[in-house]
C-alpha cells in the first residue's frame, strides 16, 4: 500500500498535535487563503499514539504571539515548531494566559465591549484545558469559543 506524504518545509510554521477537525479553524485564524500567497498543506486526522490529531505547515511563515493565543483557544495541546532551514529551530507548546484581550468577541449583546465604546473585549481564563473564558465586563462564558474568535 503506498502511502502518501506531506513534504518538509524549508522555512515557516508546522502547527502539531491540533485538535482533530480543527485545523479549518486554525487556517480561518490565520487568514488562510485570503490574505496568504504561503504554501500550506494541512493533514486531518492522523493517527497518532495519543489518538487523532490535525497538522498545518504553512511556508515562510512565522507566527505572532496573537496568532498563537487564537490557536491555544481551540487547540490546547497544539504545538508551534519554527523551521529553519528544514530544522525545527523553535519549538513551543501553545498556553493561555489567565486573561484574553482583544482577541474573542462576547456572546452578549448588550456588553460594553460590543458597544460603540472604545472598549477592547476582555476575558478571564477560567480552565485552560478545555478552555473556559469569562467576559470581565459582564461575566457571559461564551460556549462556542472558536465562532467568537475576532
């Protein structure tokens, strides 16, 4: 059985270890296809020893720590690998921190960070694994985190 294969990259990002299924989310996170000439393959559930998991590489490319703060929130046990070249020159494990800003949307309308006030939306961490957040303005947990994502 032939068995086919994601080539290495010279230089970008491989994003392991994505929740299986979320890998749509993570290229919608960073602007893929919209506003990337990058080369990106993407593999969705592979079979790993701890289960399935999803695998985005995208060339000459290299993530900001926004980016990867998105990533964690649907992806808690991703890991970001820098490549050089063809190297892992960097490898880091996605985290949260204990607060998010400027980077989800609150579910409540009526919120002071959804007004036209000069508010950026604010988010208490409340479980990293899964994640749980809390508006610090109006206290609303979001349940579909990855839909709020700004």
């Amino acid at each position: 059985m032939k068995e086919l294969k994601i080539p290495p990259i010279k230089d970008g990002t491989v994003i392991d270890h994505i929740t299986a299924g979320n890998a749509v989310k993570v290229l919608h996170i960073l602007g893929i296809p919209k506003s990337s000439s990058s080369i990106v393959s993407v593999a969705m559930n592979v079979r790993s020893r701890l289960g399935k998991k999803d695998i985005v590489k995208v060339e000459n490319r290299e993530l900001d720590p926004h980016e990867v703060n998105k990533i964690a929130l649907i992806a808690p046990k991703a890991t970001i690998n820098i490549i050089r070249d063809y190297e892992v020159a960097e490898k880091h494990n996605v985290e949260l921190p204990d607060e998010i800003v400027g980077i989800v949307r609150c579910s409540n309308p009526t919120c002071v960070s959804n007004s036209s006030e000069p508010v950026k939306s604010r988010f208490i961490v409340m479980s990293k694994d899964p994640p749980r957040i809390r508006c610090y303005f109006c206290e609303r947990e979001p349940e579909d985190i990855a839909e709020r994502i700004i």
